[in-house]
C-alpha cells in the first residue's frame, strides 16, 4: 500500500489538551474499500483520533491527507500546519460522520436531514439529490419513515437516518465513532447489519467500536489503541482472535 492510493493518511499525529498528550505519534493509512475497526479502553484517544481525521480538532503535530488533497503537515517547528479554508472545505467533502448521539436536525423531516448539505452545501440537482436519499433511506429500512420526524422513530431508525445522511453526500470514507454504544442491544443489531451492508459493497469505513464480534467479522483490519499509542494492529482474526501484546489481551479479557 503506497501512500498514493490510501484514501486517507495520517502521520505522526500529536495532540494534548491542557498538556495532557492524548495522541502520541499516530499513524494510520486507510486504502479504497478497507474497513478499520479501532478497539481499546475508554480515554484511550480513539474518538479525539476521529475527531482530528474529521477535522472537528487540529492536530498539534503530523500530517493529514485525503487522497492527493493534504490538508496539514508539519511546518519547520514540527507544528501541523493547515491549509485554507477553501482546501478544508474540499476535505470536508470526502468524509462523513456517524456519531454515538444520532445528532439529528429535531425539526427537520428524515428527508430534509438527508437532502439538506446535499443540496446547501454541495448545491447538487435536487431530482438526483432527493432520488439518491430514498434509495438510501431504503437501504438503510426506512422506506416509508421519509416525512418522520426524529422523535417519532427509535434511536436505532435515528442512527440509520444519521447513516443515510452521511452517505447522502457520496463521501470517499466514513467515520463512526460508537455508532451502537447509546442503543438497546435489539436496535443495535439493526444499525450494524446496514454496516456489514455497506462493507459487503466495499464502503471504506474506519470505525470505533465495543463490539468485538462485529469488529472481528466485518473489519479487515483491527487497530487497538490504549494511552494515545496504537499499541498492536492486524488482521480482525488475528488481533481478536490473536492478540501479540499483553496489554492487548488484558483488555479483549475485559481487565483493560
Ligand atoms: P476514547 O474515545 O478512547 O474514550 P477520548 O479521545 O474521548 O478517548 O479521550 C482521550 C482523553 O482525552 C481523555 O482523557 C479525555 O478526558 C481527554 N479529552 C478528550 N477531549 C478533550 C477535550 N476537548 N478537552 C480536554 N480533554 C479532552
Ligand atoms: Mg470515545
């Protein structure tokens, strides 16, 4: 895998708040079509990994790219220096992002929140952009809900509307960050099968996540991070199943 081809790229990134380092050099390539799955203990940095890569924090150090699209590298201090705001909102353009919370606009239709940053942001024909959400929501089982508000449907229709309206904008990569964690087990089952569907078709996916059986059979890779370090990576099986490093299997054991 060459850095050329990986449709995201992190290197080196540094963060600290207040001093604190919560990620210390990381790297991460993501290449078209892979699913990563990040596993580890609570505080551990995985959601400040996505938020950086979501570009909802700045990095203190490291370079971040989407694709040929370098969003910030390193100046001479060694400090992560960001491009403008034209090239971040390019950026923004080829993530999207599935959070715990399903952070759906209250007032809006299911529609309207899936047709709104198509069409406000990425000013697209409305006929396609309304025609793309329904096959999306279809996929997503929920054919029929279009008019619903949020609060009229279960967290997990909530969190598959959230699914929806982040594929709505044809991103290169998608981001969850805990997409199940706030669900009954019952609703969970729901929003991780649309997932498996999107990595059957080869949606490149990095993914937080507690879900350890899910992880193993629909990532390609498993990526387990304690302390702000990626601490072992591999293959879902053999890092699962497998795992090198003490620390690893102390927290699949359930002492991490
Ligand atoms: P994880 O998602 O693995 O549980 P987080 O990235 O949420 O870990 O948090 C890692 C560490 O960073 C924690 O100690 C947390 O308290 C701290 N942290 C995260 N976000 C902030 C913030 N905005 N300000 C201060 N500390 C933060
Ligand atoms: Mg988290």
């Amino acid at each position: 895998m060459t850095s050329t081809t990986a449709l995201m790229r992190l290197e080196g990134a540094r963060k600290s708040f207040g001093g604190t380092p919560v990620l210390r050099d990381i790297s991460l390539q993501v290449s078209k079509g892979e699913v990563v799955a990040i596993i580890g203990p609570s505080g551990g940095g995985k959601s400040t990994l996505l938020r950086c890569c979501a570009l909802l924090e700045t990095l203190d150090a490291g370079t971040l790219a989407f694709g040929d699209l370098v969003v910030a590298r390193n100046d001479a201090a060694g400090r992560a220096a960001y491009q403008g705001r034209e090239t971040l909102a390019q950026a923004r353009q080829r993530f999207g992002l599935v959070f715990q919370g399903f952070n759906l606009f209250p007032h809006y239709t299911v529609m309207r929140n899936v047709t709104d940053a198509p069409l406000a942001v990425q000013r697209r024909d409305r006929d396609e952009v309304f025609a793309h959400a329904r096959e999306l929501l279809a996929k997503m089982g929920l054919e029929g809900r279009e008019d619903a508000v949020p609060s009229e449907l279960s967290g997990g229709q909530q969190q598959r509307v959230a699914i929806a309206r982040a594929l709505a904008l044809r991103p290169d990569v998608l981001f969850f960050d805990e997409p199940t964690s706030a669900l009954d087990p019952e609703l969970t089952q729901g929003v991780l099968k649309v997932i498996r569907g999107l990595a059957d078709e080869r949606m490149t996916m990095v993914i937080v996540t507690h879900e350890m059986s899910f992880a193993r059979d629909v990532a390609d890779r498993v990526v387990f991070m304690d302390g702000g370090l990626i601490v072992e990576e591999g293959p879902a099986a053999e890092v699962i199943d497998r795992p090198r490093e003490q620390r690893t299997r102390d927290f699949l054991r359930g002492i991490g």
